[in-house]
C-alpha cells in the first residue's frame, strides 16, 4: 500500500467593489492541476520529513513560503484506495498576493461550500453529513452526489479539509493566514463569516481578534464614509485562543 500526501490549498481571492461605499469581494479559490483538476499531491517513495517535503512542493508550485500548513485526516476507507494508494489530508490556506509565480502545471478554480452544495470550478454538487455512532463515538460521513468516484473522492478530501478549518478559525489563529500583509478589521470579519455561513456580532469579534492585530501607520480610503485603520498580523507567543 502507497502513501499520497493530498492538500487542498485554499486561497483568498479579493476583488474591488466598483460600489465604493462597499468592501471588496471575497472569494476561495482552490489551486488544481491543469491537465486533470486533481488536488495538490505528493506521492512518498522513500522515508522522508512529509511536511517538509510536501512544503517544498507548495513552495516550487506557488513561488512562495508564505502559506500555512496543517495535517487533517487519513482517508482509509477501503473504497478510496484507488491506485493502491493511502491518502494523508493536508490543507494549505494562503492569500492571492503571496502566489508570486504560480507554475504553468497549475490554475486557480472557484471554491464555494454552503448549504449542502459545493461549487468546484465550473460544476456544483450537493452533498449531505450524516452523524454515525461507532465504538461510542459519534462519526460524520459526507454522502457527495455523484457516480464517479474520482470525483467523490476528490470533492470528499476537500469538504473534510474545508470542515476542519470552520473548525479551527474558533480556536487558533488560522483566519489571519487568509489574510494579505495588511488587512482590515472588516476584512477578517468578512472571510470569518464566509467560512462559518453565519454572521458576528461586530463589537464582540472585534474585541476577539483586536489582540492579535497590530496598527499601521496608513489608512484605508477606499472604503465606506470615513478611513478604515490598517493592521498586520501580531503573533502572540503562548497565548491561549479559545472563542
């Protein structure tokens, strides 16, 4: 049996309003192969450091380091081992503006989960999670609408990642790594509430991450009535995120 690093590598895209008194448009993409639209991936031929090395590609593939990296889940269920193949999930999370030379192998397609559909370049499939009770646990298995199994396995590594990542913008700091060099307040809301499919308080989300943001000496004019303050990510050390 081979092992197959998989990596789902979402990325913020951010197009301008032509409504200048509204913020910009946020979207996911998801990079894909040219040739067969399959998902980043990294086949083990030989022991070696699987993150670095998986990291080593993302890098040759996008032309940058400037990405975050985590390990998700093993698909072993027997159906999905096609090519005789284990695969590892990973997921990649970066923004547009760190793509600094991406490699012709490779395209950004449209990325888009929300009630029960996902929207995967051109095509849209509905799918449904079920709760499971196994062992005294509870397991969710995502049933995809679709007769091709390629597919269903593809789509079914996405949704695992994209559910880990609604998971984590609750209790880690993984929503900044969508975010540019520089970013708004109203900027890490918005992509909070696209990935959550839910809306925030304002006041309550801004005293949650206003921690973790340091000012900048620009401001925003772009938008809305009156300049919008400008920030960068402040990591800090042994601090404990909890929502």
């Amino acid at each position: 049996m081979n092992i197959n690093l998989v990596c789902p590598i979402i990325v913020l895209d951010n197009e301008s309003n032509s409504n200048i008194r509204k913020n910009d448009i946020k979207t996911f993409k998801i990079l894909v192969s040219k040739n067969d639209k399959s998902l980043v991936n990294l086949k083990l031929t030989e022991p070696k450091d699987i993150k670095t090395s998986l990291k080593s590609k993302i890098k040759e593939i996008i032309g940058s380091n400037n990405f975050h990296l985590e390990q998700v889940y093993t698909l072993g269920e027997e159906k999905y081992y096609i090519d005789n193949a284990v695969d590892i999930i990973y997921l990649a999370v970066t923004n547009i503006e760190h793509i600094k030379k991406l490699s012709t192998d490779y395209l950004l397609v449209d990325l888009k989960l929300e009630n029960n559909s996902i929207k995967f370049s051109e095509n849209t499939y509905s799918f449904k999670t079920i709760e499971k009770i196994k062992n005294n646990n509870i397991e969710y298995v995502h049933k995809i609408n679709t007769d091709d199994i390629v597919i269903e396995k593809k789509l079914l590594e996405i949704i695992i990642a994209y559910k880990y990542l609604r998971a984590r913008i609750d209790y880690s700091d993984i929503i900044f790594k969508f975010m540019g060099d520089t970013f708004t307040l109203e900027d890490v809301r918005i992509v909070y509430e696209l990935i959550k499919e839910k809306t925030t308080d304002k006041s309550n989300f801004r005293k949650k991450i206003i921690k973790y943001c340091e000012e900048v000496s620009i401001e925003s004019s772009k938008k809305g009535y009156r300049p919008s303050k400008i920030y960068r990510f402040k990591v800090l050390n042994g601090d404990v995120w909890l929502w």
